[in-house]
C-alpha cells in the first residue's frame, strides 16, 4: 500500500514549484509589459503636466487646497521620485530581465540541438543544389567564413551570423543597464540651485521641492565676475559667469560657465541657468564710499542702519531708498532720493550720509547637480547601439550538406535578407556546377 500511495503523485509538479513557474510566466509575460509601459507612460504624461517640485504656494495658486491635498498624497507633485512609480520601474526591470532569460533559454536550447534535418527536408527547401561525385570535405571549401557547428556521420551543419540572434538580448539588457542607471541618479543624486553676486560664494545649494532644503557640497563656488551681453532689441544674448571652485580653503579650479558649457568637479555639474538683477545703492558716509543692497545693514562706530526698502518713484520724485536707524532707543527712518538734490543728504546720529547713485548689478542664477547614474545610462546606451547593430545589419544563416549516393545534397535557409542569401546562394551552386 506504502508503494501505491508515494507514486500515486509520481509527474505532478509539486504545489510551490508550480506557483513559481506561474509568477515567472506572469511577470515575463508581453501582457504584463504593456500593462507597465502603459502606467509608465500615464505617469510620465501627468509629471509633464503638473508642475513638478513646486513650493506649496506655485500649486495654491493653480489649485483648490483639496485638490492640491491629493496630488501631494499621489506624489503627483514629484513623480519621477514617487515611491509608486520607483516601483513600477522596478518591476519594469525585473520585467525585462526574465524576458531576456527566456529568450536566453531558448537560444541555449536550439543551439544544443544537434538533430539535422531529413534528405526529404532537405530536398524540399527553396534554396538547395546537388553536386555530383563530391565528398563533404571537397563542398566546405566553398563556404568561407562559415562554421561547422554539427558534425555527424556524413552530414554537416555550417552557420555564420549567429551573433544577430543576441542583438535583441543586447538590446534587452541594455534597456535594463539604462533604467538602472537612471534609478541611481534618482536615489542618490540630487539637483539644486543657488544665486551668486559678483564676489559672493556658497557651499551649499537649495533643493527644490515641496520643502526647500539646503544641502552642503562640500566645496564652495565663488563668483569672480558675471557678464551680459544683449541683442539690439533687448533680449539676452549671452550670459558667463567666472566662477572658481574652493576646495579646502584653497583655489583649485578656475573656469567659465555658460549656457550649454557646464563646469565638473568631483561628480558635481554646475550648470548656467539664469541671472537677475538687484538695485545697488552707493552710499557716501562720513567720508567713505559703501556699496550696499536691500536689507543690508551698515554698522561703524555709533551708527547703525538697514537698507529697509526701495520704491523706483516715490511720489513722482524718482527713486527712493528707504533706510531705518535707532536715534539712542528710538527706532527712526529717513528717505533718501536720488533725483532732489536736499533730499540725497542727511546727518545721522551726527554722521553725514549721501546717496550717490542707485545702480543695477545683476546677480547669476547656476544648477548644480549630481547624477551617479550617468555613466551607467551612458554605457547603456552605447551597447544599445551595439545591440541595434547586430539585430539589423547581422543576418543568421544556416548551410546543410548530406553526403548521399553520387555526391553531396547542399540546402540552406536564412530568415531575413532572404534576397541577399538567394543571390550568395545562386554564386555557390554556379561555383560547384550544381544541380537542382
């Protein structure tokens, strides 16, 4: 009874193996690749649409509180770094990666076949000559730059162009080699900004987002100078900024950027991006000449002020800078216009103070980012092109010699640039003096 009951299952696959093939088929499944590309795709579409890494502001502005309340739980206002689409990409890589192995699977499998066909095949086959009172050995002469890759008694199988039926698992792995990459940018590089005026220089950059973050560099960026130059109707023609790089407290780089001509140091790409324009108010007090913007604050000796505010016409008297002082414990404030004469000049807390002039400097606006997944993507696609190269321009081709009473029956077959090999085909049954 004991030997009935443990054969009783004997060819059943068991339970748990049998829910792994079917996972397996399921997730390399062309249904389910659709079924990805398509969500992929959506959410591409709807990153393209919604303003992505706005502050809660840019979105109140568009949008009711409610609705801006759902995008944020979709992650809809940052979705190429959503959780959910991360893994959609996931599994969109793991996707690809079992395709692949099937294919591989298959292509391992037909390439340990060595079964060749029947003469009755061989004979039915579109492309194929006899040649008369040969031995195999003598025709393989005929066949340069193709390889016997089974040989079995008195009979031949010789192929060229097998490397094009790895073209699309080049192609497939290449796909995944650039998500990947593309997945490492996303979790461990970043994307900031910063704004430099002439001199000024940073170590640290804003991420935008929906909360703004500052995050160190670890070096600093220094602006040395910044240039605009303008076409005749106004508009920027070009923008540079002469930027240098601190390291440690010491200088080690020195370069221009601009538009299209971006800066690298240490894996950190500083891109130029925009430029702006600040009022600048030169002031004379007590005899020095100071340079100071907007909500600066000035202090010497007993006098202290802040640049509180600017109006270009106050009251129709042209431009204006608003300055507050303390007066002993009061706090006090006083005009200073640059176009009336007994208004450009006060004494304050004993110390004369003149505006001079009220000048623009403009500032530069620079990107600075970091994508450790660059040269990952890179790689990617210079073995995608590979992968095309093979797929489109190699053509798999399969010659079949039978030795059989009075010579050797030749027949081959290609699956693409079936012309090509029917006029190679014609040239050898020529060569051999061939018949049908």
């Amino acid at each position: 009874m004991s030997a009935i009951r443990s054969n009783a299952g004997e060819g059943e696959t068991p339970p748990g193996i049998s829910s792994i093939s079917d996972t397996f088929r399921f997730l390399s499944s062309l249904r389910f690749t659709i079924f990805l590309l398509s969500f992929i795709a959506v959410s591409c579409v709807l990153g393209t649409l919604i303003k992505q890494q706005a502050q809660p502001r840019e979105y109140l502005a568009q949008y009711s509180e409610s609705t801006y309340t759902i995008l944020k739980f979709l992650g809809l206002t940052d979705v190429f770094h959503a959780p959910w689409f991360l893994f959609l990409v996931g599994l969109f890589v793991l996707n690809l990666v079992f395709c692949t192995i099937n294919r591989l699977r298959t292509l391992i499998k037909s390439g340990r076949e060595t079964t060749l066909p029947s003469e009755r095949t061989m004979r039915a086959m579109s492309h194929r000559f006899f040649v008369r009172d040969r031995k195999i050995d003598q025709v393989l002469d005929l066949f340069k730059g193709y390889r016997p890759t089974v040989r079995n008694e008195g009979q031949v199988l010789l192929e060229k162009g097998s490397l094009s039926r790895y073209g699309v698992l080049l192609i497939h792995g290449s796909i995944v080699i650039i998500l990947i990459g593309s997945l490492i940018g996303l979790l461990f590089g970043y994307r900031g900004f910063m704004t430099l005026a002439k001199g000024e220089s940073k170590d640290s950059i804003t991420r935008r987002g929906v909360r703004e973050a500052a995050l160190p560099l670890g070096f600093a960026i220094k602006c040395n100078d910044f240039r605009v130059s303008f076409y005749p109707t106004g508009e920027p023609k070009d923008y540079v900024s002469r930027v240098e790089i601190i390291d440690g407290g010491k200088s080690v780089r020195q370069a221009d950027v601009r538009v299209n001509h971006p800066l690298t140091y240490k894996g950190v790409t500083i891109y130029q991006a925009s430029y702006g324009s600040d009022p600048v108010f030169v002031f004379t007090i007590g005899g020095e000449q100071v340079r100071l913007s907007q909500g600066s604050v000035y202090r010497k000796d007993k006098l202290t002020f802040m640049v509180a505010r600017f109006e270009k016409s106050v009251h129709n008297f042209g431009p204006g800078v608003q300055i507050g002082y303390l007066e002993g414990n009061e706090p006090k404030t006083a005009w200073f216009l640059k176009d009336v004469p007994k208004l450009r000049e006060k004494e304050i807390t004993g110390i004369p103070i003149k505006l001079n002039d009220i000048a623009e400097e403009f500032y530069t606006g620079l990107e600075v980012a970091r994508d450790p997944g660059v040269w990952v993507v890179w790689t990617g696609f210079a073995l995608i092109l590979f992968g095309l190269y093979i797929n489109f321009f190699l053509y798999h081709r399969r010659i079949y010699l039978r030795e059989t009473a009075g010579g050797v029956l030749v027949a081959g077959a290609s699956l693409r640039n079936k012309e090509t090999f029917r006029d190679e085909f014609v040239k050898w049954k020529e060569k051999a003096d061939g018949v049908e």
